[in-house]
C-alpha cells in the first residue's frame, strides 16, 4: 500500500500524520514552506481538554513546557464582576493555551522521531490525478516530482490548494468579527485567571476586551473591532494598550510589548469534504473563531476523526460508509457550531441598544461568551455523533450511562488484564476499539482471581470473536453506570453502546456497524457461537 498524503505541515496535518503512523500507516507530508515557522506570540491557540490530550498523546512536548492552563475565569461588565470560575477539575477543566508557533514546533519535533512520516519541504502542490487505486500528486520546488499515495488529505489553510483542484466550493461570512492583538510582559491583578470584559468604561476600550495569560508572564489581550472600517495604527493600539492595564491595575504598571496584530474571523464551510480518494481538514474544510470559538481545535478533531477510518481502510481495505462518515460526522458537527455562533452574534453584536437593558439580558450574554471561551454549550463543548452512520441499530441489552451514544467518553482509570493501569484516554488512538467492563472493587483483588472469575472469561471469548480488532479493559466505574455494565468504545474516544451485562451478539452487531460494516468484497461473517 502506498502512505497517505498529507498537503500542509501546520497543526492539523503534523497531527494528522502522528496519529496515522501511531496506526502503522506511513505518511508523506507536503510543505509548501521551509520548515520552520516565525514566533509570533500574539498567535495563539486554545485547546479544550480532549484535543490538548490528543496532541499529548501524538508525542507534543511543548505542550507541557510550554503551555499555560488558566485557573479561573473572570468576566465583568462595566466596572462590576458578573462571574468568577474556578477551573481544573472534572467539572470545569482548564483549557490550555499556548503560542502557535511552539504547538507547531513540538509536533515537528515529535513527526522527526517517526520513521513512518516523511517530512518533505518546499514542495507546493500544483496538479493532481485519482483513480480507483489510489491518488498521484505533483509538487513544484527544487526537485519537481509526482507523489504517489493511497488517500490524500488537504490541510493546506483556508487558501487550500487541494481544495481548489477538486473544485469543491468554500461558502460562508466574510470578516464576522475583527480584533486588535498584543501580546505582552506584565503583571494584572488575577495571576493565571483568563478576564473577559464587556464595555470596559474607559474610553478606548470598545464593546470588550479579553486577556489570556500564557507562560513566564505573558498575557494575550484582544479587542474586539468594529466589523469594517476602523484602521488601527501602532500608535492607536498602544493607546488602547495602556488604558486598559490602566484601567485594570488603577495605574499603567510596566510591560513589555512583544507582539501586536490585527486579525479578521470569516466563517465558511466546503461543501464536500470527500471526493473519492481525497479529504479535506482543518481550515481547508471549515473557517470559524467569533465568540470564543477555536477553529484548530476542530481541526485537531477533524484529524482525529479521519485517522483511524484512513487507518482501518488502509489496512484492511476501503468500507465505503466508514469513509464516509467523516464528512457524515465531522462537517456536521463544525456546521452545528457555525450555525450556534451565526445565531448568538446578532444577540451580542447587535446595534440594538436595548438587548442591554432587559432583565437578565448581561447574565445571558455573558454565558454564552463563556461557553464559547471555555468549550461549554453549543459554542465550545466536544461533539456528540448522535446521528452518526456508524450507530449500531438499537437492542434491546443496550442500557444508558452518564455518556450519550456518540459523545466522548469520561476519562476513567482503566486496567488492562495484563495488570497495566492508565486513563482511558491513553488508550485511545491505537487503531483498535475498546471493550470496558465497569466491575467494582477489581482495584482491590488480585487480578489472577477477577481475569477468570465472573463474566471476564465470556466477554474476552467475545473481544476475540469481534470483526474488528479490540481491546479488554476493566473500571473501577463509570459515570451513570451499573456494575458489569460492558461500553464499546471507538478509537477516537466516541461511545458505540453501552449494555447491560456480557452480549456476545449484540457487542457483535455494534462492532461491526463502527467499523461501517465489511469491507468491500469481504463477506461479513455473523456466526452461531458467539451468542
């Protein structure tokens, strides 16, 4: 089999190809650039939770050294609080936020230690061919050369190139929202809280103004523009930069200036983000940012998502409806998202002046912003596949738990028979799905007498006689679930089911469905004893 082909070297596509040869599938990566990318500090990202322990688990190390987890939020509006958070545990979790350039970085430096991605710059795509086999791509540069792959994937930027050659439209909202960006070394009065501020009341503020905090003392601080017209001179945004730590600190205390910008947010969606043998992920897929709103995190799903269907076909052969449920799936979700934000910015960026007036009016805005910031609500929280192609038909043994069908599951302690304990999401991404059985006090036996006592012995003749490849774990327990309660879990973390108890069969049926049934040309065999 040929590697899969991967055009662009950002985030998305380093991710991209990390999770596949996490899989066994080797990758080529195409760089239109150099390999390295320019520090710029006011280029930020914020990772929810899941997505800042998927770049974790691909090998990121910058993620730890050099990302920030923010203890708290704070909003105010006005000179008055409106709602303070603490964040880091179950309930809230911190999103991380880190420079751009440093999460790039740390996956380069993770991709260099993988034999199975070639890393090839100074190549720009410029033609490409498919066929039933597989997919040729030409790259101009110093060595002008065709490529040769089993899939293609466009994570070449809102710009993308492959986008463009397979002709698939980029509707959508041109400058949503605009934002002045300086990022700076000083000290604010709420050490590692991230601040959201609506009509802060000194005179340069405008409508809002949030500030971020990153590592050794660096904040990121954004205001809001008005969408068009307003040209923002360095002079101007020094202005707007000292009267707000002005505002903030009583005084302008010391700082130092590293970095200032202004950014434009569009909002678009590619019509198709499969055509035969190609994909598209990332901001070649879909545009997004207003209200808080993180577009790479999508991205870093998107990526999740189609890894492990990209690695099941590779290797053992193209299931047409697994395939297609990444477009099924994911451009609903990130759709979803965009038609949650469309709906919210004439509520919170309206010209109305009365929307500001009417009781509870602030409160409610001011959970919807924080929705958006903190990846809660339809806004920011993760995606739930409720009406996925992969959804096994309903049974009659499946039970309900604390994670709706579709949704990411809790990141539970999990024990392999072999005695290996972990979180549950350091199992995932493996290119296999997972089998848990929720079984009280295994903690505290010693697990020669739990592996063959009880059900175990019946469930792990079930893993083994399962269409696809899997793996038994066991939990202490499980939001919402009973004991001997048995969860099949995806490789991206999404819940197939929950049943009550050991059903070969039915375990059997919803497997089968996750991986979008057999191959083509394979027949899908359902036999007698595994009921």
């Amino acid at each position: 089999m040929d590697p899969v082909i991967i055009v662009g070297a950002g985030p998305v596509g380093l991710a991209l190809s990390l999770a596949l040869a996490h899989q066994g599938v080797p990758s080529v990566v195409l760089d239109e650039g150099g390999g390295k990318d320019e520090p710029r500090p006011a280029r930020t990202v914020v990772l929810r939770s899941d997505t800042a322990a998927l770049v974790e688990r691909l090998g990121c190390a910058t993620v730890r050294d050099e990302g920030s987890r923010w203890t708290g939020w704070r909003s105010m509006r006005r000179r008055q609080d409106v709602r303070q958070l603490a964040l880091g545990d179950e309930t809230a979790p911190a999103p991380l936020h880190m420079p751009q350039h440093a999460l790039t970085r740390g996956l380069r430096g993770a991709v260099a230690g993988q034999p199975l991605i070639q890393l090839v710059t100074d190549s720009r795509v410029d033609a490409m061919e498919q066929d039933v086999d597989g997919v040729s791509v030409h790259t101009r540069g110093p060595a002008s050369t065709w490529w040769r792959g089993s899939y293609l994937v466009g994570c070449d930027g809102a710009r993308s190139t492959v986008r463009k050659l397979l002709g698939v439209r980029f509707p959508g909202r041109t400058a949503v929202e605009r934002h002045a960006v300086a990022a700076l070394r000083t000290e604010l009065p709420w050490p590692d809280e991230a601040l959201l501020h609506r009509q802060p009341p000194w005179r340069s503020g405008g409508e809002e103004v949030t500030a971020r905090p990153l590592p050794d003392g660096i904040w990121r601080l954004d205001w809001l523009l008005p969408a068009r017209g307003e040209l923002v001179t360095p002079d101007a945004l020094v202005t707007r930069l000292r009267d707000t730590l002005a505002g903030w600190c009583g005084r302008t205390p010391p700082y130092e200036l590293l970095d200032t910008g202004v950014y434009t947010l569009h909002h678009r969606l590619a019509r198709r983000w499969r055509v035969d043998r190609s994909f598209l992920a990332g901001d070649a897929a879909h545009l997004l940012g207003a209200l808080g709103t993180q577009a790479l995190d999508e991205g870093l799903r998107d990526a999740d998502n189609l890894a492990w269907k990209l690695a099941h076909s590779w290797h053992h052969g193209a299931s047409e409806p697994l395939l297609d449920s990444y477009q099924a799936e994911r451009r609903a979700a990130v759709a979803s998202r965009l038609r949650a934000a469309d709906q919210s910015l004439p509520i919170l960026r309206g010209g109305n002046a009365l929307r500001t007036y009417l009781p509870g009016a602030a409160r409610g805005h001011d959970i919807l912003l924080t929705d958006g910031h903190l990846g809660q609500g339809p806004l920011g929280a993760p995606p739930v596949y409720t009406h996925s192609p992969l959804a096994p038909e309903y049974a009659p043994s499946q039970t309900m738990v604390g994670t709706e069908a579709g949704a990411p599951v809790a990141d539970v302690r999990v024990t392999a028979p072999d005695g290996t304990s972990a979180r549950l999401r350091d199992r995932l991404g493996r290119g296999q799905l997972l089998v848990i059985l929720v079984a009280p006090g295994t903690g505290v036996w010693d697990r020669r007498h739990w592996v063959s006592a009880g059900v175990m012995p019946r469930l792990a003749a079930a893993v083994t006689a399962l269409p696809v490849r899997a793996e038994l774990l066991v939990t202490e327990g499980y939001p919402g679930a009973s004991a001997h309660t048995v969860l099949l879990v995806r490789p991206d973390g999404h819940l197939v089911a929950s049943f009550a108890g050991v059903r070969p069969a039915e375990l059997y049926s919803a497997a089968d469905a996750a991986r979008g049934g057999a191959p083509a040309g394979v027949r899908s065999d359902r036999t007698a004893d595994i009921n």
